[in-house]
C-alpha cells in the first residue's frame, strides 16, 4: 500500500510540475513577446524622431539594428528597408500595420513576411509628412529567449522531482503507518482516519462471525474426536488418492501402528490383496466389505463410498474386531464336533456291548463284566454332560450357590483327602503347604477348580512322583499354586490347554479317562470368580498351575 501511494503521489507531483512548467513556459512565452513589441514601439518612436529631423539619411547612418527598420511613403511605397532591397519590395500600402498607422497615428502587427518567409512582429508609427515608419522583428527571439531558459527549467524539474519523491516517500509512510499498526484483533478500539471507520466496523462484524463459526466448528470437532476416540470400532477417512485424511485411536490399535499414518497412503496399514481390491472398488464407487486377517485378529472392514456432484471424493472405512465373535463361531463347531465325537464313542460302546449281550453271545459268567464296561462308559457319559452343564452355566454367568467367606486351606485339604485313594493307586504324594487363609468366594466352584488341578497333577504323574498345593495370603488376593513332577506339557501346548476338549496326548488320555474338560472349567470357574489363571510347564518335569482369587470377591 504505500508504494502505491507513493507512486500515486509521485506521480501526481510529475503531472503537476510539468503541467505548471509548461504553463510557466507558455507565460514567459507571452510576455517576452509583450515585452519586444513595446522594445518595438520604443525603439519606432526613437527612430521616428531621426527620421523627423534628418530624413532617410539618419536611417543609413545606423550601422547595428536588431531589428528590421522600414521606411514607407504615404503612398505605401518602400523607401528604405535595413534588411531588403526596396526596389524589389511590393508596395506596402494594403498592409494592416501601414493602414492603421494612417488611421490612428501608430499600429501593430502580426504575421508571416513575404520578404522573411518568418512569423514577424511589425509595429508602425505615422512621421509628420504622413510617410510611416516601421519596425519589425520575427518571432524566433522570443522562441529563443523561451528556449534559453528550459535547460534551468528542466534542471528545476528535476529538482523538484526528487524533493517531490522523497516528501511523497514520507507522506505516504506517515499515511499508511496508522493503518499499519490497526489493531485488527480488537477493530472497534482504533482511532485512525475517519474513512477507515465504516471499513473498521465490518472487520469487527465479520471478525465476530468468524470467532463464533470457529468455535461452532471447534466444538463441533472435538464433539466428533471424543465420540470416534470413544468408540470401539475403527473409523478411517481417505481421500480420492487413497491418502488418509483422519482416523481414531481404534483403528491405529487394529492395524498395530503406533502412530497416526495421517496424510500417508492407506496402503501403508495392509497391502493384502483383499484389503487393496476394496479400497479399488469403494473408490469407483461401490459399497463394499471384507473380513481381514491381521495376526491373530479378525477385522471387519465395512467400506463406504462419499460423493460429490457425482463424483467419488473419497470413502469412509468402518472396522470391527469381530475377533471374539469369529472365535467364539469356531469355538461352537469345535465344541458340536467335539462333544459329537465324546458322546460317540462311550455310546459306542455301550451299544457294542448290550448287542452282543442280546443277541446271546456272552458267557453266562461273562454278563457281569459286560455289564461293568457298559455301567463305566455311562458313568462317563454322565460325566461329560455334568461338565458340559458346568461350563455352559459359568459361560452364561449363572451361579446357584451364594457367595461366602471361606478357608481355602480347609476346603484344599478336603480335595485331597477325596483324591487320596486316587493318589494311593498312581503312587503318587500328596502334600499341602499353608495356614488358614480367608477368602469370600463360592465354595463349590472353587472346590471344582483344586479337585480339577489335582486330578490333573495325579493323573499326569509319573510313578512315585509328588504333588503339592501351596496357598499364600498377599495383600489384597490368594495364591494357590498347583505342582507335580510329572510328564508336563510341551511349550506349543501350554496356550491350548485351558481349551475344551483339548488333549496334549489323546492316547493317553484315553487309557487315564477323563472328559477333556477339566482345565477348560478350571479357567471359566477362575474367571466367574474374578481371578486369574497361569502355567509354567516342561516336558519331563511336570507343571504348576497358578491360580490368583481377590480376597474380598469378585468386583462387580
């Protein structure tokens, strides 16, 4: 802004002062030629007295005339001329100067000379014996005089210019130094020029609709961040280029990023060939949804085209961990084959054995111990089913019983006094390590979860092998720890083991029994109680399960 002034004021001041020099000029112009035509008649009157006392010879006597001096009879005839010859010169008579000098005694004019070929300046006076003298000069000495003085005109021009420049250099500073320093954060409180006022007012107007549509859209954006940042499911936007313009929390977790890949492509979170098509298809804008799989987790990635004029700009990507949901599917047609094949074979073999029994190929001595092999696959088939009400009962978070304060040592004790011909048949040890211990739980589970452990620990052992329950009281929970010297668990199991129906050795559990439910209760009970399992295991050298239960119960 202030160059431009300084430009609009400069050159103002240039159109100014050449106008104003051309009008000086043009003054001078005239004045000079005011000032020969009275050097004119001065002069014509002076002559005009020499002429009057000594005739055309006082005119011969003068040797240096500026001028051009014309003596011309009252005929119009030219009797002398100091610059022409006069007998070749025309006769003067019609001439307007001749005419009026006849008339009134003296007369001037101006016009181009046919002697001269110049612009000429004539001034004529009338002589006692009606003859007239005249006096000319042409008009180039005025133009000289006026052009004498444009080289000092023009050295002041440009003077002028330069103080024109620097004052407009200042005066445009000093203009634009209040409107420089406005206080555009506050319009109303400046006081500076009176036509920046109206200007003034609308900024505070606009600067208030402005403050107000940025704290609508602050809010309103940090209303969107606290529900997305909220929110379990993954929310990603992109662009049409595929580039990520924002995402939650949730989806930077999903993906296992560490940090926002904002303003990256959203080919750096997965370059599956899944996940690239339907970032291909939503972006030519079609619906579309895929499950993927990242490690160990199952994302649902639902993908949602957003136009404009028609036009795909750019999706928005929806992504739920369906992980639980996936495994608790695959858990279910696990556990139908599962418990389908359990059920089977005792059902099997008690068909097996009543046909045989039927149809009359059995030893009348052999009945009875038919009948003890179809009485101890029932039991077993009772069995599995008991276990598997008990486990669909923790997972549906059902509990018939009431919770208590109970001594975890009295109730271990117990478990082991009801294991102990089981014990004594495996040569196996049984030992407690402990005190009275108070905890407030439910006391059948917590008895089906040390008879569950210490079955296991029995069955597992090898011969003469031990094993030994240890309970310790911390501050705020109870440990029961589980060990055995037995044959252990081998380390790709160790994270299987708490499944349903899992076996480490399937053979082998067959010849020692059992459902292949029991650590599967052991983790829904621990879990329905509040607490946590764990299991350090080596092949060889046996297992020791960790159970830790919270002292005053589960929190609600």
């Amino acid at each position: 802004m202030t160059k431009k002034i300084f430009k609009s004021s400069i050159l103002a001041s240039v159109i100014v002062l050449i106008f104003g020099m051309a009008c000086v000029l043009g003054v001078l112009y005239q004045y000079f030629g005011e000032q020969i035509n009275g050097e004119l008649k001065k002069e014509a009157e002076y002559l005009s007295y020499g002429v009057e006392m000594e005739g055309e010879k006082y005119l011969e006597q003068i040797d240096e005339q500026d001028s051009r001096i014309t003596y011309i009879d009252e005929n119009g005839n030219v009797l002398y001329d100091s610059m022409a010859d006069e007998e070749n010169m025309e006769n003067h008579k019609d001439r307007e100067e001749f005419l009026e000098a006849e008339e009134t005694g003296f007369g001037q004019a101006e016009r181009m000379s046919d002697t001269l070929s110049e612009r000429t300046l004539y001034y004529a006076v009338r002589l006692s014996d009606n003859s007239v003298l005249r006096v000319s000069s042409t008009q180039d000495s005025v133009l000289t005089l006026t052009l004498q003085l444009i080289p000092p005109t023009l050295g002041i021009l440009v003077i002028l210019i330069i103080l024109s420049g620097i004052f407009a250099s200042k005066i445009a500073s000093h203009i634009v130094e209040p409107i420089n320093s406005l206080d555009l954060e506050h319009p109303a409180d400046n006081d500076v020029y009176e036509e920046v006022a109206p200007l003034l007012s609308k900024i505070h107007k606009q600067s208030g609709q402005i403050r107000n549509q940025l704290e609508e859209a602050r809010r309103n954006q940090e209303e969107f961040r606290i529900i997305t940042e909220n929110m379990q499911e993954g929310l990603l936007v992109i662009d049409a280029y595929t580039m990520i313009l924002s995402g939650n929390s949730s989806v930077w977790k999903m993906f296992q990023v560490w940090e926002p890949k904002i303003g990256e492509s959203v080919y750096s979170l997965d370059r599956t060939e899944d996940f690239r098509k339907l970032i291909e298809r939503v972006l030519e804008g079609e619906h579309g949804s895929v499950l993927l799989r990242i490690d160990s987790e199952f994302i649902h990635l639902i993908a949602n085209p957003v136009s404009r004029d028609g036009k795909t700009v750019g999706a928005v990507l929806v992504l739920m961990n369906e992980t639980e949901k996936v495994q608790r599917e695959n858990l279910r047609r696990e556990f139908s084959a599962n418990v389908s094949h359990e059920l089977k074979t005792p059902l099997t073999s008690i068909s097996g054995y009543a046909e045989i029994i039927q149809g009359g190929l059995v030893k009348e001595e052999d009945i009875k111990g038919f009948a003890g092999r179809i009485y101890k696959e029932a039991q077993r088939l009772i069995q599995l089913v008991e276990d598997t009400i008990k486990i669909s009962q923790l997972d549906e978070g059902a509990n018939p019983y009431e919770w208590e304060n109970i001594d975890v040592y009295q109730v271990a004790k117990e478990v082991c006094g009801n294991l102990k011909d089981i014990a004594l048949k495996k040569n196996v040890h049984l030992f407690i390590e402990g005190h009275k211990t108070m905890c407030r739980t439910v006391r059948p589970i917590l008895e089906e979860i040390l008879y569950n452990l210490c079955d296991n620990g029995i069955k597992y052992n090898k011969d003469d092998g031990t094993m030994s329950i240890h309970i310790t009281e911390e501050e705020e929970n109870v440990r029961i720890v589980v060990k055995d010297n037995g044959i252990g668990i081998p380390r790709e199991d160790i994270n299987r083991v708490f499944e349903r129906f899992y076996r480490v050795d399937k053979s082998h559990s067959r010849e020692i029994g059992g459902t292949g439910l029991g650590l599967s209760i052991v983790k829904h009970g621990v879990t329905f109680l509040g607490g946590s399992t764990g299991l350090v295991s080596e092949v060889g050298k046996g297992s020791e399960f960790t159970v830790i239960l919270p002292k005053d119960g589960k929190k609600e």
